[in-house]
C-alpha cells in the first residue's frame, strides 16, 4: 500500500472537513446528527439529551478556553419560561438557538443565536437582578472605568463583556470597543487592554518576559492582553486571579524588575 497516496487522502478529506465548517454554513446538522443531542425528534423534539453540553464542545473547543458562563447547572434564580432548562439545569441552550434559521432573522451567527435581541449585560439581566446603582447581583464586585486609546484595533469578546458589566459609566451595549486602559477605582491601577503582547515584548525585551514563558492560566486573545488575561471568574485565588500573586508571581510572570 502507498501510505503517501493515504496520507494526501486523509488530508484531503480534513481540509474539506475545515472548508465546509468555515463556510458561512453553522448549526446545519444531518439527520444522522440529531440523535447527538435529541432523544426522538419526531414525536418529542424538545426532549433534550442532558449531555447537549458535550455535544456543543465538540465544536466549540474554545467555549472551555473563554470560560465566559457556567453550564450544567442548577440555577438559583428564576429562569424565563422561554429559555429552556434541561432536568432544571442550565446549559447552552438556556441562552442560545440550536436551530436559529427556525427562528427570527435578527438571531444570527454574529449575534450568537442568543434567545433576546440583546446582548452583554443586558443580556444578563434577563435572569439576574440588578440593584439601585445598576450594577447586576452576582457577587461583591468591583468597578472601575475604560479608557479607550486606540481606535485602530479591538479588544476581545470577553474583555468586552467584562467592562459592560464593571464599567459603572458604561449605559448601553457596544458592538466593540478600542484598546485601552482599565482603572480600578480602588487603588486608582490602570492596566492596558487590547494590545498585543508579542508587540509589547519585543519592543521591550528588558521589560516584559517572551509569551512562552507565561503561565498557562494567564490567556491572551489572538496575542493580545484581555480581562481574562490575569482574572479567571472560576479562579478561588483574591480578586477571581487567574493565579496567585503573592510574592507578586502573576505580575511578575510578565513584567520583569
């Protein structure tokens, strides 16, 4: 057997695989694909399999990466009627379309198939509640301000998300956003967001340690700084840090004295 002519095959074959899910064509499953999250789509197609989650990852990789909302939970608050629970447990499709082209046309890949028109923030609201100063209950958080400076990029989703929700000036949803600073109002810090760290490292080798020496827990967003860079909402360390900085080991996995 050839095992050149087999592996120029299978390669063909991968790359048509890649073609077809980056072509504009999402959530368009094969009948031989319902059964992956329906348990009988003819006579009880709402009846979902509590393991759709798992089904999601599989081509969603990243959602595990970005870790932006819990899934396969019991929810402590209430959940509109409209926004299904699986066995009384959130999960991504309490929030999100599976079949959006069923549904109406504003529900769309870039709006995420999200069940409201809204997004961010006042896309959580939905369920969450929100005090007297308008800021949603979920924890003690903290609040601060952001400034953009750069117009010419964008920061990432989740950064993005992050400040809708801890920016206390921030009065309506934004599509994007520039690159910027973040200020906490506390102890009046400022943290740049949105700039690429390979840039910053390379124009300042004697400043900032070469990204593939940073810890694993410490994301960047296509080589740029984000939230999620030094805070990870799942995180048991002070302040939701991605890892603990006593001895100031997370600044100085970046910053060099």
């Amino acid at each position: 057997m050839n095992y050149k002519w087999v592996a120029i095959f299978l390669l063909f074959i991968v790359a048509g695989s890649l073609v077809y899910g980056l072509s504009g064509q999402p959530h368009e499953f094969s009948e031989n694909e319902c059964s992956n999250c329906h348990f009988d789509t003819e006579n009880n197609p709402s009846n979902l399999k509590p393991s759709i989650a798992i089904a999601c990852n599989t081509c969603h990789p990243q959602l595990e990466v970005k870790k932006s909302h819990p899934s396969e939970i019991y929810p402590t608050m209430a959940i509109p009627k409209d926004m299904p629970l699986i066995e009384g447990k959130l999960t991504c499709t309490t929030c999100h379309y599976l079949h959006p082209k069923d549904n109406m046309k504003f529900f769309s890949k870039k709006h995420f198939y999200l069940r409201r028109q809204v997004q961010g923030v006042f896309f959580c609201i939905e369920c969450h509640k929100v005090d007297e100063k308008g800021h949603i209950v979920m924890a003690k958080i903290h609040t601060g301000s952001y400034n953009v400076t750069d117009n010419s990029t964008r920061i990432d989703r989740m950064s993005l998300e992050c400040i809708e929700c801890h920016d206390s000036h921030m009065k309506e949803p934004v599509s994007s956003l520039g690159a910027g600073k973040w200020t906490h109002y506390k102890k009046k810090f400022n943290h740049t967001i949105g700039t690429s760290y390979r840039q910053l490292s390379m124009r300042n080798m004697k400043k900032y340690k070469h990204e593939n020496t940073l810890n694993k827990e410490m994301r960047l967003y296509d080589g740029k700084v984000g939230c999620g860079t030094c805070h990870n909402i799942y995180s048991k360390e002070k302040n939701m840090l991605a890892i603990s900085n006593r001895g100031s080991k997370l600044c100085l996995s970046c910053h060099i004295k």
